[in-house]
C-alpha cells in the first residue's frame, strides 16, 4: 500500500469517526455579491482562542477534508474563500446538509480562511487542511 493510500485511509477513518460537514463558500461579482456553498465532510481541530482586542476573542480552527470534495477546484481554495461550520445538517454524516433553493447552507458560522494547505503525499492529492479563523 502506498503512502497516499495509507494516509487518504486514515483522513477517511478519521472523518467517520468524529467528522462533520462543512461548507465552502465561494463569492462571486464584484459589485454584488453572490455565493455558493459547497458541503464537504471534514474533521475539526479547535485550537485555543486568542484575545483580538480587549474582551473580544476570535477562534481558530482546521478543517481538514478529502481532496475530492473541493480539491480540484479553480482557482484552489484560498483566502478569498469561507469555511462554513455549525449549519443545520452539519453534525449527520450521512445525510448531505439541506441547501436552499440558492445554494446556500441554513444558519451557520462563517470562518475567514487563513490558508489550505495541500497534503499530497508523493504527488497523489488526498487532502486539504483549511486554517481559518472568526
């Protein structure tokens, strides 16, 4: 077995073990605003709030998900991009999320993507892992 599949086996045992969905939100226009909302299945990694300013703290986290999903996208996902989390249909593995007639996911949190790293193990694309923060 090689690296890449060693590593995809365990991204997908560690989305089915303690995932949930997330969505992508891509914006488009320039003037006004318009977006869609791509679901994906993803595992969180909560790392500790920093303070902003005074009392008001943001929260960090990494969302790492199957290449798959949003991988091949053009342009790639990146800063210009959110992460969506926390949306109604997130926490059920096996139904897809709800979108409405917009493409949209309902309610929801959106975190300002910081970066999305590549995890490509010898060439082979599995993975992205999304550092966000909001």
């Amino acid at each position: 077995m090689t690296v890449a599949a060693q590593q995809l086996a365990q991204h997908e045992r560690q989305i089915e073990k303690a995932g949930q969905w997330v969505a992508i939100r891509r914006y488009t226009g320039t003037t006004v605003k318009t977006w869609t909302d791509t679901p994906a299945k993803a595992y969180l990694q909560h790392k500790p709030p920093k303070e902003f300013i005074g009392a008001v703290v943001q929260q960090y986290i990494s969302a790492v998900t199957l290449a798959n999903t949003v991988g091949d996208w053009h342009p790639p996902v990146g800063p210009r991009d959110k992460l969506m989390v926390w949306f109604t249909g997130h926490n059920d593995l096996g139904t897809t999320p709800p979108l409405n007639e917009e493409s949209h996911v309902t309610s929801g949190k959106e975190f300002a993507i910081n970066s999305a790293a590549r995890r490509d193990p010898g060439g082979v694309l599995i993975a992205l892992e999304i550092e966000a923060v909001g």
